[in-house]
C-alpha cells in the first residue's frame, strides 16, 4: 500500500512540469505562455513523503523454519494456524505462498513449475517430460523440455528453434542446413546446442558413460509442444508408398520395413566418435557452428558467486536464446535487477532460492525453488534471487533474444544524479556512497 502511495508522489514530482507545458491538456484554462502560468519546479508542492517504512521487522524466508516444524500460515503477528487439511510437502517446498512477506501484494500470475508436475512420456531408453504454456500460461516465450536418452531421439525438426544444454553424460548431435551442409558434434555436461527452426537434427546418447545423458531443451515459443515435432518415421508412414519410390527412385519393396508408428526415443547401437562418423559433404561448411563447449568456458568471479554468459556475440548461430549460467554462494543474491524487453525463463540446476518479482502498479509475489523448477520473470519486471539454502545456488536465466541485456538497480541509481536519487528515497550520502557503478550482478 506503501509503495504505490510513494510512486504515485514521485511520478507526480517528476511529470508535473510536463503537464502543465503540454498545450493539449484541457482542464488548464492558462496558456502555457501565460505569465500567471507555472513555469518552473520552484512553484511546484514541497515534497512530502507518505509515512516510511519505519519497522525493520526482516521477512525472511520460513524455508528452514518450515523443514522442521509443521509450516504455519503465520508471519509475525499475522495470520493464524492451518487446521484443515493441509499439504505439508507442498507448504515445505513454497513457503512464501503460505506464509508471504507483507510486501507481497496484489496478484502475480503463477511462475513457478518443477518438472516433477509434468506428465512423463516413457519410452524405451529413455524419457521426456515438458512445461510450456498449458501447465503455466505466464511463460508466453519459452518452453522447456527435461530429456532423458539412453538411446536415440529420432531425426525430426520443429517450427521454433531449439537451445540444448547437457546436464550428464555425453551426446553426438548431427544437423543439416539449409543449402545442403551438414553438422555432427559430440558434447560434454555443460555444453550447449543450438538448432534453428525447422532444421532437422537427431540427438543421441554416446556410451561414453554407461547411464547414457540427460539435458534441458529450451524452444523460443511457450506453446511449442514436444508431442507435435515433424519426425521422419511419422511422415513416412503417411506417404503413398509409391510417391516414396518416385522420390527416391527405387522400387515400392525398398520400402516395405519403415516404422507403421513414430519412434521418438527409441534403442539403438552408440555412435563411433563424431570424426569417424562425420558424412563428408560436398556442400561444404556449415556457415556457424551449431553447438558451443560452454563447459569450457570460464566463470566471472563476482562478490557473492559467478556467472558465464552465453549469447549471439560469442556463438553467433542462437539468433533467438541468450543464457547465463549463475551461481550464489551460500547467503549471496542475484542483485535487484531486470532485463529490458525479454521474459526470463530459468532454470534452477541446484540450491534454493527465493525470488520476489515486481509486476508495477504494487503487484509482488515471491516464490520459492529448488533444484528441477522453472521460474518465469516478464520483462520489465524487476526481481532479485536469493540463495536461501545451505549450498550454492546455480541456475540458468534464458531468455528469447539474441543478446543477454539487463538493468541492474543499484547501477543505474549509482549513475543518476544524487540529489535526483535522494528527492525520491529521502536516503543519506553515507548510503549513496555505497551505490556501485559498475554492475555487481551477484552480491
Ligand atoms: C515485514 O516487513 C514490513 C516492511 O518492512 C513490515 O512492515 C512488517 O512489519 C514485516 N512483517 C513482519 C511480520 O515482520
Ligand atoms: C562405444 O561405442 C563405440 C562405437 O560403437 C565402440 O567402438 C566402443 O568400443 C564403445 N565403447 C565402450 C566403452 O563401450
Ligand atoms: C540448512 O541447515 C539447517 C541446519 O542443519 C537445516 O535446519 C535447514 O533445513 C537447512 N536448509 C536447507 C534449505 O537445506
Ligand atoms: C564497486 O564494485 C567493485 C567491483 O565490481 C569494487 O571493486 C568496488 O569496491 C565497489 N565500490 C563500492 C563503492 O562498493
């Protein structure tokens, strides 16, 4: 309630000179000329602030209180006891929907989806499970795909492009482009691929560790729908068998032991490494690569973790995902911040973390993580991450865009003039003083 009275001063400071300049406003009855007319901001309201926060009372995060005593919907003096019946296991893992800070208000679409919700498509040697729009309708942009191969995902292609990248084990990944130039790469844990749409591809697990590989797929559009890929098998097996000879010139017998249904994720012998089993193409190169060896890549040391940076300036064919892999040490936060004009879909690889995401107009809503969630941040909407656990943080933030870009709060305060900064927070130099200018991203 606080803060909405607050913005609305300040956005009154600052646009009422606006107002009265604008000649098209038609309740002012005074030319914007006229002498009579104010002019300036000396003629403005003295500034008055609404009542400050003036408790420090913390609202911390209840995560160890609740993992060891029944949660409670109770914060202070707020609330009172649960005594129906109660889902003791979900109110562990989220408990800020039970028991939230007071300065959540308002409403915030849901952005919070484990995997572990998702429906789980077996196969053999193998699994996958997705969250796109259906399960949580705030993620417009992305959707997400957890895959789990012993074996081979079946050649096909899709409408919107595909990130990959590797938790364990190791893959073989074979692409062919437009134009006729093929693709093959073996990847390790850490690595990532990148397929643009409609490029037919295959992913298969190498036996180099015998439990085979699992991996995060990305796709740049929140209604993609693993069970809607285009595969070989599935077009096959709806083409007249005779159009089938005529385009490969052979005869309709050649034919007769295709797949009646789709493989999908199907068993098959291991690829010999990528440089034997590479089809020399004489189509040439493949203009960019189509994977990166981000394990390799070294992390930026910051104040309270790390963090590496993977977009378009450093591997140049994800035209449409940019990723930073992240890490918070233990009492450490991904600092107040926000990204311009992309949507955040993340990725919590492990640790637990609690986010707070600002809509505007007072709306805040904080939700929990851990390890196996997807989270969902609009764009615009400021939020921090905190490491609320006993181990470090990683997560992933993806986003649908060709470069990584955000807004940190304590940069862009550093940078503005101090008395600007001051007539909105009515904070003192000392506290200024510690404003950083050059982003800190996880303190
Ligand atoms: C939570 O923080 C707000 C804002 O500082 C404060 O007014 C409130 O008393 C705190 N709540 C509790 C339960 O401590
Ligand atoms: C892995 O597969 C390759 C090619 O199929 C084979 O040559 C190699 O011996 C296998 N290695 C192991 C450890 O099974
Ligand atoms: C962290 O450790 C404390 C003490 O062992 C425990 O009570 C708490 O549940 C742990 N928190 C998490 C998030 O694992
Ligand atoms: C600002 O951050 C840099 C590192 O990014 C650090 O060296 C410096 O001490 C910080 N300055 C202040 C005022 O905290």
């Amino acid at each position: 309630m606080f803060g909405s009275t607050f913005f609305i001063t300040a956005l009154f400071l600052i646009y009422q000179p606006i107002v009265w300049a604008a000649p098209a406003s038609s309740e002012s009855s005074a030319s914007p000329d006229s002498p009579s007319s104010p002019s300036s901001v000396s003629s403005a309201p003295t500034q008055s602030f609404t009542a400050g926060l003036t408790s420090d009372d913390p609202n911390d995060s209840l995560f160890d209180q609740f993992q060891n005593e029944i949660p409670e919907a109770i914060r202070g003096t707020l609330g009172a006891t649960v005594i129906g019946p109660q889902n003791v296991i979900e109110d562990r893992l989220s408990p800020d929907f039970l028991a939230p800070p007071s300065t959540d208000a308002g409403s915030v679409a849901n952005a919070k989806w484990p995997f572990s919700l998702s429906h789980n498509r077996l196969q053999t040697g193998g699994w996958a499970r997705q969250e796109n729009v259906q399960v949580m309708p705030i993620a417009t942009e992305m959707a997400g795909v957890d895959m789990r191969l012993q074996a081979e995902r079946e050649l096909h292609w899709h409408s919107t492009g595909e990130w990959g990248f590797i938790f364990k084990g190791q893959v073989q990944i074979t692409a062919v482009m437009s134009g006729g130039t093929n693709y093959i790469a073996d990847l390790d844990a850490g690595d990532v691929w990148y397929f643009p749409s409609g490029i037919p591809h295959s992913i298969q697990a190498t036996n180099q560790s015998a439990a085979g590989a699992e991996f995060l797929l990305v796709f740049d559009s929140g209604s993609f729908s693993e069970d809607d890929t285009f595969l070989l098998t599935d077009w096959l097996a709806h083409i007249p068998k005779e159009i089938l000879a005529k385009n490969f010139r052979t005869s309709i017998e050649a034919f007769d032991h295709i797949p009646a249904t789709e493989l999908y994720i199907f068993p098959s012998s291991p690829p010999p490494p990528a440089a034997q089993n590479a089809v020399s193409d004489p189509n040439g190169q493949v203009p960019q690569a189509l994977s990166f060896p981000w394990s390799k890549s070294a992390r930026t040391p910051l104040a309270g973790g790390s963090v590496k940076i993977l977009d378009s300036t450093t591997f140049p064919i994800s035209q449409t995902i940019a990723a930073a892999d992240v890490t918070v040490g233990v009492g450490g936060m991904r600092e107040l911040h926000w990204h311009p004009t992309q949507d955040e879909w993340s990725y919590f690889i492990s640790g637990t973390a609690r986010v707070t995401i600002f809509a505007a107009e007072g709306n805040a809503r904080t939700f929990d993580y851990q390890a196996g969630d997807i989270g969902y941040v609009p764009a615009s909407c400021g939020h921090y991450v905190e490491n609320i656990g006993n181990d470090t943080l990683e997560f992933l933030e993806i986003f649908k865009s060709n470069k990584f870009e955000d807004i940190s709060l304590n940069q862009w305060l550093a940078l503005t003039p101090p008395d600007l900064v001051k007539a909105h927070l009515n904070i003192d130099d000392a506290t200024i003083a510690l404003f950083n200018k050059s982003e800190q991203t996880v303190v």
